[in-house]
C-alpha cells in the first residue's frame, strides 16, 4: 500500500492507494503545531484490508516526525486512538 501526502494551505490529505483505489484521511491545520483530523474514507472494496489503520499509523508518525499534535474529530480516527493508547503522546486533548 502506498501512502501519499497532498497539501493545500488550510491542510490536506494523506491518500492510500492499493489495487487501484484509493482512500483518504483528511485533515486541517489549526495552527503551525496543530491538526484536525476530520475525515476517513476507505471504499468498500478496500474495507477490512487495514486501509483505514494505515492511514491512521501514517498521520500518528506524521505528526511525531513534524512535532505537531491532533485534534481527532473523525471518528474512526478517535476509535483507533483508543486502540493504540501508544498514540496519546501526539494526542491533544
């Protein structure tokens, strides 16, 4: 599975790619050290294949390797928060 970044001034996305679909963790950024992750969208074709917790995975390094925290308003994303409680350290809130 191949996960890519696409950024636009307010935020972005982290998109995964596999078997020629795609799905996407969308996020906005709060301020320099802050993002919201708003949105997980995995197409039924993909759906328990693990998708969902990969991009999840990729936006918890992200944030590590960026020094930033996130505010998890999707709820998938808080669910697997509450999975992965080795998560909380780029957690806010």
């Amino acid at each position: 599975m191949e996960i890519r970044e696409q950024t636009n001034p307010s935020g972005g996305r982290y998109v995964a790619t596999q078997d020629g679909f795609e799905a996407e963790m969308t996020y906005s950024r709060a301020s320099p050290g802050l993002v919201i992750i708003d949105h997980t969208g995995v197409p039924d074709a993909l759906r328990g294949r693990g998708v969902g917790q990969g991009l999840a995975q990729h936006a918890v390094q992200a944030a590590r390797d960026g020094g930033w925290k996130i505010i998890p308003l999707c709820p998938f994303f808080k669910a697997q928060v509450e999975r992965n409680p080795d998560w909380r350290d780029v957690i806010q809130g």
